[in-house]
C-alpha cells in the first residue's frame, strides 16, 4: 500500500489545528461573556476568586486539546520541512544502478523545481526546470501514487532517438565509453556518458538488444528519461513523458544504505553525492 505521508502530515496538521484553535476562541468568548455579568458590586476579593477559578479552568484542557496544542507544531515543522524543503525516499530496484542501488535511502530537493501545494501539486511558485541529467523524483504518470526516480535525458524542444544504445540529443550523440565490466555483476558492462554538462556512469547488457527510439520531439512542459541501468528500466520508453506537474524534486545525496537484514550495509554509500 503505497502512502502519502506529505498529505498524512497536511491532514493532521489541519485538523489538530483547527481543534487547538476552536478551543483558545471558545474560551476566549466564555471568559468575556463572565466579565460581562459580573455584578458590580462584588467585592475585590470576589473578583480575585473568580478570576483564580476561570485560570484553574483553563488550564484543565480536554485531552484531546492537549494533544493538538502538543501535536500541532511538531506536524507543521515536519510538514514543512518534508513537503517544502528536503523528503526523504528509498530506493526498491536496480533501474538505476551503478549510480543508485536498491537499499539506497536518498535526500530528494523539493523546491529545485518550484515550491508546490502538498494536497493537489500544483505550483505555488516557479523556481526553475529540470535539467539533462538531473536525477529527478517524480509521481509515475500511469500511476501517480507511485513514486520513480529516473534521470532527465530530453527538456522540452529536444529532438531525441536511441539508435544501437547510444542517445543522440538535436542529432549530436552523447559521448560514451566503456570502462570495465561492472564489479558486482560481469554480465554488464560499465561505461561513462557525457549527458551535456554531466558525466556519469551507465550499465550495459552487451548480450541484450536494445529498444530503439525513432526521433521524437519532447513536448512543452514534459520530460523524457531514462534510467542509469540502460537495458534494465522501465521508463519513458515504455510508457512515455514526465510531464512537469508530476516533478517532486531533485535527487542529491545519499543518507543511508541498508538492505534487509543488514544494518548498514556499505558505510562508504553514506553522504555521496548523486550526480
């Protein structure tokens, strides 16, 4: 069952806010509807009485208004800091190794793309675009309570194909070479691409054909990517563009890694930076 904690958190922080708040105004009005009909020949000492009763009251809150006034905050701090600035994801497969392994847990940007609403995604304010070559988080289109991560390989006005496992950009290839069979798994081969301004590893299955692209034109506001494990991803060229409000951020470092039955696993993996 795939949750939504960001919406989770937006949920409970309305409505541990409205209940905290409800309680405050209806005690506020109470308090001055006392200060209303009190007589006015009561004495000082009646008026301290009363005042040190409505105190007393006051601070014998309902349980649950004590929980809200508690929880409030904690679930806005956290809403904000998930749903605004920085959302922690884990990483399920292979799709993009050799720069991601599955075990991974990843920091992911999210206003590198705009700040967005955390109920409904719509952008609250533009911050920039995706470039080649980011490694972008993204609700998948088919299935947008579904979480990929994948890599942008074509902005809006490129002309892109995929012609015998080379990527070629506005009719210029990308630059790649081999580098040496991958050391977790000799059946690939790892080689280094040169995707505009960023260089970074890709694997190969030499003995698997690959799925041709014929040239096509990415769309305004759409993306198209690809994952790092080229013969072993499901991505755009299954089911097609990224389209911009589906972004939920940047991929850029790696916090933790840890597999089933391992804690941790792989130190070195801990702090790099996704590039």
């Amino acid at each position: 069952m795939n949750i939504d904690f960001t919406a989770v958190l937006a949920v409970l922080s309305i409505v541990t806010g409205v209940i905290w708040g409800a309680y405050v105004l209806l005690l506020k009005v109470k308090n001055k509807d006392q200060e209303n009909t009190e007589g006015k020949g009561d004495t000082t000492k009646d008026k301290s009485a009363k005042d040190k009763t409505t105190k007393e009251a006051s601070k014998k809150e309902p349980l649950l208004v004590e929980f809200s006034r508690f929880l409030f905050p904690v679930f806005m701090v956290v809403l904000v800091v998930r749903g605004f600035l920085v959302e922690p994801f884990q990483i399920p497969s292979g799709s993009m190794l050799p720069t991601l392994e599955a075990g991974d847990y990843i920091l992911v940007n999210k206003f590198s793309y705009g700040l967005r609403s955390p109920l409904g995604y719509f952008k609250i304010i533009d911050l920039g675009q995706p470039e080649r070559g980011d490694v972008i988080v993204f609700r998948y289109p088919e299935n947008p309570k579904i979480d990929y991560i994948k890599r942008v390989v074509g902005v809006p006005g490129d002309r892109l194909k995929y012609v015998n496992k080379v990527l070629y950009i506005n009719d210029e290839p990308m630059t790649i070479k081999a580098l040496q069979p991958y050391a977790k798994d000799p059946r690939f081969m790892e080689l280094q691409e040169e995707l505009g301004e960023v260089t970074h590893n890709v694997l190969q299955n030499p003995y698997e054909s690959n799925m041709p692209i014929g040239e096509i034109t990415i769309p305004e506001n759409k993306y198209f990517v690809f994952g790092d494990n080229r013969d072993n991803s499901r991505d755009s060229r299954y089911w097609g563009f990224v389209p911009d409000e589906n972004l939920k951020g940047r991929a850029f470092m790696i916090w933790l890694h840890k597999k089933e039955g391992e804690w941790p696993s792989q130190w070195p993996r801990i702090g790099t930076i996704i590039e």
